[in-house]
C-alpha cells in the first residue's frame, strides 16, 4: 500500500487550500480512510474520516470548515480546507488505519 499526500502550503488565516491523497496498492473503493495531522509537540490526531461509502466523520475542531471527500474511480481522497486558522498548522497525513505512514503535506497558517 503507498499513500502520497500533496497540496499543502502557507496561507493566510481565512484562505483555504485542498489535500489531496493518491492510493495504490489496495483495494480503494472498500477501504475506509482519515485524514490525520501532527503538529509540533503534539501527537497525531484524526480530522476526518470517510467510509468506502461516502459517510463522513469530523473532529470537532474542524466540523463545518472541512470536507473530506473521495473519487474512487480516481483511487484519490481529498481534504478540503477552509477558513483556515493558525491552530490548524500541522503535518497533514492519510491513512487507512494500516499503512505505513506516508511524508505527509505541511500545511502552515500565518499571516
């Protein structure tokens, strides 16, 4: 299984930006999988997770401002970001629960 997280970036608090995650290796369309992040100092957390269905779960820290979605045809995973805040700095990873964890997409909010 590889999992490549890309589309982090520096924004400004307020902007937006979108993950994304490429899977190979696995059997996408039946795997539920979570968007994760650590930042410094901090352990890792989950934000949001999605099952091969579609159905959603959200941390309560990002509910309302992030949305995670997947294109099964495409074996790709996205999460999209908005309203962006400073304590949403981190290292953003996915995961289905068993892979190895990928380099992760930094994503630093700073004005």
């Amino acid at each position: 299984v590889q999992l490549v997280e890309s589309g982090g970036g520096l924004v400004q608090p307020g902007g937006s930006l979108r993950l994304s995650c490429a899977a190979s290796g696995m059997i996408f369309r039946l795997s539920a999988m979570g968007w994760y992040r650590q930042a410094p100092g901090k352990q890792r957390e989950l934000v949001a997770s999605i099952t091969g269905g579609g159905r959603t779960n959200y941390a309560d820290s990002v509910k309302g401002r992030f949305t995670i979605s997947r294109d099964n045809a495409k074996s790709t995973m996205y999460l999209q970001m908005n309203s962006l805040q400073p304590e949403d700095t981190a290292v953003y990873y996915c995961n289905d629960g068993l892979a190895d964890w990928g380099q992760g997409t930094q994503v630093t909010v700073s004005s």
